[in-house]
C-alpha cells in the first residue's frame, strides 16, 4: 500500500481546503505516488486525477426541518431568550407597514388615480394606522371615489329637480295648478345627463 501523505497535503494547500476534501485516484496510484512536488500535484490536479470533494449539505427539507428561523417549530417558550418587542421590534412591523402603503400612494398620484388632495387625505391616514394592509387601503380608495361618484350624480340630479321648480323658496315656486304636466325639453335633458354619469 503506497502512503499520500505528502500529495495530499500538498493538493489540500493547493485547493485550499483540508485533507480530507481531497480525493486521489486510486487506478492512477503509481503515477500519483511520484509527484512530489507543487508543480507535479498541479499537472494531476489539472488531470483531474486529484478532485477537491464537494461540500456535504443536508437535503432542503432537512435544513427546514432543523433551523429555527422560519420554521414553525422550536419556536416555544424555552426556545425564547428576548421579549416580544426585541424579537420583532412593533415599530419596523410599522415602517414595513408604511413603506408599502406609501409607495402604493406614491404610485396612484403618478399614475393620476388620485389627486393630490386625496393623497395627502389617504397619507395621513396611512401614518395614523388607520390600514392594516395593502388591500385595506385599495378598498379604501374605491369606497371614496364610489362616494364621490355617487355625490356627483346626487348633485346633477338635485340641480334638475330645482329647475323642474318642485324645490326652491316660496316666492320662485310656481303653483301646482299653473304647472304644466310635463316638464320642458331642457329639464328633461338635464335629468338624463344626471343619470348617465
């Protein structure tokens, strides 16, 4: 049996790594036993008669398995050696929180979704934690321009109802009597404008 003891010492400085990572070809052994020097381990090395092993790494499930961070297990009462608020400071939940809602903010009044009155509105609502969450303040969003809409139409639609003359003061409020049964052509067109919006 020939002994490797220097060529492997030499190939683990050579390939930076330790004895044991190195693997020697056994069918080349004469050819390997009579280098012995760097320069003869680096011809082998290039031969690849002499291979550095690959790194050993536990399988993807058994590395889930055993560390702690992100796994739901081993994460009780004795594994804990901070408080809540030091494991996961309440204030970086809140500026992740922010930054998203922000930046989704920011977006909308680039994009011309909303102006920036409703942005600066939806801002400070966003600083005083008025949302949860992303979807939150989209539904938000929707809720107040589905009411703006609808006080718009509201509005046309009162706007008509004054000029059929059924509101206003007593002065301007023509009788019942002296009222034509339908209304004039420019009332009507007011009314149908209001409903289309």
């Amino acid at each position: 049996m020939v002994s490797f003891k220097v060529q492997k010492r030499l190939a683990a400085s050579l390939l930076n790594c330790g004895k044991n990572k190195v693997w020697l070809d056994p069918c080349e052994a004469i050819l390997i036993s009579m280098a012995n020097s760097r320069m003869d381990i680096r011809k082998l090395v290039k031969d690849n008669l002499i291979i550095k092993k690959p790194n050993i790494s536990r399988s993807g499930w058994r590395y889930k398995k055993g560390k702690d961070v992100g796994n739901p297990r081993r994460k009780g009462y004795g594994k804990r050696k901070g408080t809540k608020e030091a494991r996961l400071p309440s204030k970086l939940s809140w500026m992740r929180r922010a930054r998203v809602l922000r930046r989704l903010l920011r977006k909308y009044r680039e994009m011309k979704k909303i102006d920036k009155h409703l942005y600066h509105e939806f801002y400070m609502k966003a600083k005083g934690s008025v949302f949860k969450h992303k979807r939150a303040l989209l539904e938000a969003l929707h809720n107040k321009a589905k009411s703006e809409k609808d006080q718009k139409v509201h509005f046309d639609q009162v706007i008509a109802i004054k000029a059929m003359g059924k509101l206003g003061s007593k002065e301007t409020r023509v009788p019942r009597r002296k009222q034509c049964s339908s209304p004039p052509v420019e009332v009507i067109d007011v009314l149908n404008n209001a409903y289309l919006v």
